[in-house]
C-alpha cells in the first residue's frame, strides 16, 4: 500500500473514533508518539519500518471487521410461540382478566414476557417468584420494587394499600379506559406463589385495583388451581380465570430463529431440528447457534458452515 494512502486510513479510522490512537500503538506494536508523528507526515527517514508494522496492523482490523460483519448480533426473534404468549397477556389486560401460561421450559416463555413488559413498560409489571418469597409481603413488596416503589415498611396493610392506590390511580377519571383493567401483574416462577398470596392478589389487584394477572410457569401452576378449585377461594379464582394456554414449540419457530440470524438453506434447519422434541428446545438451538458463531469468529471465518453447525449440536452438552 501506498504510504500516503496507508496515512489516509490511519488518520481516518482514529478521527472517526473507530479505534483509538493508543489503542493502535498498543497492537502494532509502536509507540503513541510515533503514530502521532506518521499520521501527521513527521515521522522522517524510517518512514517505510513504521508503515510497514501499521499496514499489517490495518490488514488485521479490516478483516476483523469483516467477520465482526458476517456474524449476526442475535436480539429479539418473534416466533410464532412467542406472538401466542404475548396474545394471552394482552387478552388479560385488555380485557380485564386472569390467565395462566404454563408448560416444559425451553420453549420462550420468559423472553416472551420480557419483550411483552418492554412494549407495554407503562402499563405491564413483570416478577419472578422464587422460594425466597414464600408469602404475600414478599410477593407484594416484589411487585412495588418492580414500580420503583422502594422503602416500604415490611407491613402487610401499608403494601397492599399503596399498591391498589398506586394502579386505581391509573384509571381514567371518566372511567372509560380503552381496555378494562388498569394495567396487568405478570408473575413468572409462579408455581413458587403460595395459595395464600395468589387469593389475595385476586382479592387485592384483580378485585379491588382492576388489574389484570398472568401466571407463568411450568405445568404445576394449573395443577394446583385445578386440584384446589373445590376450595372455595380457588373456585372464585378459577371462575376469573379465561386462558390456560400451554404454548408448543413448532417448526415454525425453528424456521423464524434462523431466519433470525440470517441463515438460509434446508440443511441448516435439518441439523438443528431434533432441538424441537428434545429438552430446552429453542433455548438449545439459541445455544447451539451462538457457540457455532463463536467458531466461525475463532476460526477467522466470514459465514457459518453446515460442519461447523452440525459439530456445535454434537457437541452442545460439553461446552
């Protein structure tokens, strides 16, 4: 290369704040008074030396940058599933009611409640129940911090109170919200809520506050409503309740993700479809992809191959 065109890409790359000038020195190996003397036309008679060290310095970043390109950053991938999920949540919410979401994990569940809650930030609270909230305080004082409620006593009464004041106060003063709650309380991990605290949010949140309520989690949470829908209490629980959607995985799913990630061709598809009735399902095949694009990097690649694929799914319990 030129050394005066090799002067021009330099200068570029560290105006632009691509890659900082300390930085270049740093992996080229020279000094940052150097470079500063090259990029400015200073450097004198061993010119060529230095830019022989900051073309192959170049070299390298070009073509890290174009495998850095090729690789897909993986985000948010709608599956057919995925939409269903968040089709139940907005019945609930929309239309005042409580439903349950439930089923094998692996499947999209949480990244489903995720996105819904991201789309819906004013109006949708997300909580993860788990074994250290074992009563309706923890479950109730989870959901305030959820609101940026922060620094309520451990007192059941004031909890429940700011909160139902909290969501009535989201209600049109002319009563005539465009949907019929005030909002709507999703509780994944639920099948760690205990009965009680499930009756009061019913009583609280649903009753009294007008919130719509999303249970999710795996098969146990319908389980016990329906073992305990004799009960009294969980028979008024089970009349509200409108949707127990169990979501499936499908080929279509697995169709959308790598579409997704920009992967084309029936054989990419073959090779990763036994994830569909395995355990993890697409949780596995979002794995699986990730630690095949991390070869292709390593590998100073610039796509993915259907070998490389194939080899990260064989070996997707060893790493």
């Amino acid at each position: 290369m030129e050394i005066e065109a090799l002067r021009t890409q330099i200068k570029q790359i560290i105006d632009s704040k691509a890659v900082s000038q300390a930085d270049i020195a740093r992996k080229s190996g020279l000094s940052d008074g150097a470079i500063s003397l090259f990029k400015n036309g200073k450097y004198g008679a061993n010119e060529a030396n230095i830019a022989e060290q900051l073309e192959k310095w170049l070299t390298h970043y070009l073509e890290s940058k174009a495998r850095s390109l090729s690789i897909p950053e993986m985000g948010w991938v709608e599956t057919p599933t995925a939409r269903q999920i968040m089709d139940v949540i907005s019945y609930a919410q929309y239309g005042h009611h409580i439903n349950t979401i439930y089923g094998e994990p692996g499947i999209g569940k949480t990244m489903a409640i995720e996105r819904y809650c991201q789309d819906h930030s004013s109006t949708a609270v997300l909580i993860t129940a788990s074994p250290s909230l074992p009563n309706t305080l923890g479950i109730y004082l989870e959901i305030a911090r959820a609101l940026g409620m922060n620094g309520l006593p451990r007192r059941i009464a004031i909890v429940r109170d700011e909160l139902i004041g909290y969501f009535l106060a989201k209600q049109s003063p002319s009563g005539n919200n465009a949907d019929k709650s005030n909002g709507v309380v999703i509780v994944d991990e639920a099948q760690h809520v205990p009965d009680s605290a499930i009756e009061a949010m019913r009583v609280d949140l649903y009753d009294i506050a007008k919130v719509a309520l999303v249970f999710c989690g795996n098969d146990d949470v319908v389980a016990r409503l329906k073992k305990k829908s004799t009960a009294s209490y969980f028979a008024r629980f089970t009349s509200r309740t409108a949707i127990n959607h169990e979501p499936k995985v499908t080929p279509e799913d697995l169709s959308a993700i790598l579409e997704g990630w920009e992967i084309k061709g029936n054989q990419y598809y073959n090779i990763l479809e036994p994830a569909l009735y395995t355990d993890g399902r697409l949780r596995t095949v979002s794995k699986v992809l990730e630690n095949a694009f991390a070869v292709v990097d390593g590998q100073g690649r610039t796509e993915l191959s259907p070998d490389i694929l194939k080899k990260a799914w064989l070996n997707r319990g060893k790493i």
